[in-house]
C-alpha cells in the first residue's frame, strides 16, 4: 500500500523498474510491470503463532541463494546492471538492497518495521530485548543503506540524523473517497485463514449489524457475515462508510483507519511490531490494549 501511495508520482518523474513478490505483487502488478521474486514469511501453526524453526526452515533456500549470490540475487543484479539506476527504494525487499549494495548503488529503506530498528519508541525490557534480536537479523538482511524513512502513525525518536519519520502515507484512492457512517462493521485479517477463528466467527455472528469480512479464503453470505475478496476500490470504499473497523494492527491499516476517523478494535498478530502498534493506540489515547486467553494483545 505505501508502494501504491508513492509510484504514481515517483513514475512521472523517472524511469521505474519494480521488484516485488507476495502481496505486493498481486498489488501491484495490475497497475505496474513488476518483476515477480520471492519474498520472506513468518510460518505460523496454531493459532497464528510464530513457529522460530519453521520460519527458518520455509526461509533457508532464500537465505543461501543471497548468502552464495544464488540464481534469484544473480537475476536482481543483472536487472540492475542494465538499467543502471542511480537510486533504490525498497520496502524490506533484500533482494534489491544486496544488488544495490554490491554495486554500490545508493539506497534507501521506506517501511514501518525500520521503528524497531532505527527510533526509540517505548517497550517493555523484554520487548527490548526481542527488538534487539529482530534489529540484528534486519541488519544483516539490508545491511546500512544510506538513507532510512520510517512510515508509522506515531511518533518515536530517530537514533542517526539519515532516518527521518514520516506520517501515514494514505493512498490516492483512499483520499479520493469520502469518509461516511453506515452500519456496517469492516473487519480484515492479514492472514485470514490462521486468524479467523471459531470464537471470533461465533462473536460476529452475534452482533446486531452486518459485518463485512476481507482476507479470509470463504466466500458469500452467511447469516449477518458477508465474506468478500481482498480488492482496492471495494475494500476502501467499505472502510469509508463503516460505523467501525476490527483487524490486525499492521501500520497501513491502522493509519487508513485513521485518516477516516473509525473506530478500531485491534487484534496484532504474533509479532512484536503489530504488538507495539497495539500499544502505541492506547499511549495515544486512541484506545485501550491488554490481553486474552489466546495471548494476543487486543486494542479498541
């Protein structure tokens, strides 16, 4: 979503080639040529927790082809030895900054997580302590580019005068799209399937309104539950017009939720970042956060 809030003015002005893979690329590729590489992901078991071994385990083939300049770094390098581009932007894509770093290109990280790395915002000793652990790994995975932008709907303090913050980064779409109360309640789950439980379902079924329902793979209508496709357009304009908005606590969202003055039930999913958003809703007063049986930090 940050990448579709920045390529249309980014491509008038310059010659842009786009890497992405996962999400981003179904995101973008309807609009943009992009060219398709793997990207890292958490596994989860259970009830969407992070499994440590097999995050690793699903990420090791990666992880050597950029440690040995596999097939794919080797691919990213050649993109970059013929376009020859004086600069790269990269959204925790590793792929783009290892090309850039062997060549010597300028670069720039542009995403949320960097908070962790490059601010001081508040946390637990023990969540400093996992911030350390995930602060190593990002270092070792994009090493120092020479200039870092940090997109986040809160404020923390910089460590190094190149990291500048930046407010939420809100797409065109969504500023074109009046905001608007209807009686609907919106809910998204970045990882539907793992996150959707039975108790949650039972709890929406419940409620005295209809609730419209993104990034799950069900389909239809279901009582009072109306199971859509993830889209742009319709997505939007279903956030606009919601009476209120229940999810996972990634920054984009939070900050679309923002934008349109919802109010927002959040429910982070097993990472410290989306945790430490939870948090940062209620340090701004926008909320209350604490905890369930499942272990997951809620935030309204």
């Amino acid at each position: 979503m940050r990448a579709l809030a920045i390529l249309p003015e980014l491509t008038k002005r310059h010659e842009v080639v786009i890497l992405a893979g996962g999400d981003a690329y179904h995101a973008l590729s309807p609009d943009y040529p992009v060219i398709r590489v793997p990207t890292m992901a958490y596994y989860r078991i259970g009830k969407g927790r992070i499994s440590v071994f097999r995050t690793v385990k699903r990420n090791l083939p990666m992880l050597l082809d950029i440690a040995a300049s596999g097939a794919v770094l080797e691919m990213a390098l050649e993109i970059m030895r013929e376009f020859r581009p004086d600069f790269v932007i990269s959204d925790s894509e590793v792929y783009t900054h290892r090309a850039a770093r062997q060549l010597r290109i300028p670069r720039m990280t542009f995403d949320h997580f960097g908070f962790l790395v490059y601010c001081r915002p508040e946390m637990s000793r023990i969540d400093r302590l996992r911030c350390w652990g995930n602060a190593l790994v990002y270092r070792w995975l994009f090493g120092e580019p020479e200039r870092v932008l940090v997109a986040s709907f809160f404020d923390a303090s910089a460590r190094r005068s190149e990291v500048r913050l930046v407010g939420p980064v809100i797409r065109e779409e969504v500023r074109s799209v009046e905001a608007s109360r209807g009686d609907h309640l919106l809910v998204y789950f970045s990882k539907g399937d793992q996150e959707f439980s039975q108790r949650i379902r039972h709890a929406l079924l419940e409620l005295d309104c209809p609730v419209r329902i993104y990034g799950t793979s069900c389909r239809g209508l279901q009582e009072n539950l109306q199971f859509k496709p993830l889209s742009n357009l319709p997505f939007i304009e279903d956030l606009a017009s919601s009476r209120a908005v229940f999810g996972t606590t990634g920054n984009q969202l939070i900050s679309e939720v923002l934008y349109y003055g919802k109010p927002l039930l959040g429910m982070p999913i097993d990472c410290l970042e989306q945790r430490l958003n939870a948090a940062q809703i209620e340090r701004l007063g926008m909320g209350v956060a604490g905890r369930v049986k499942t272990g997951h930090y809620w935030a309204g």
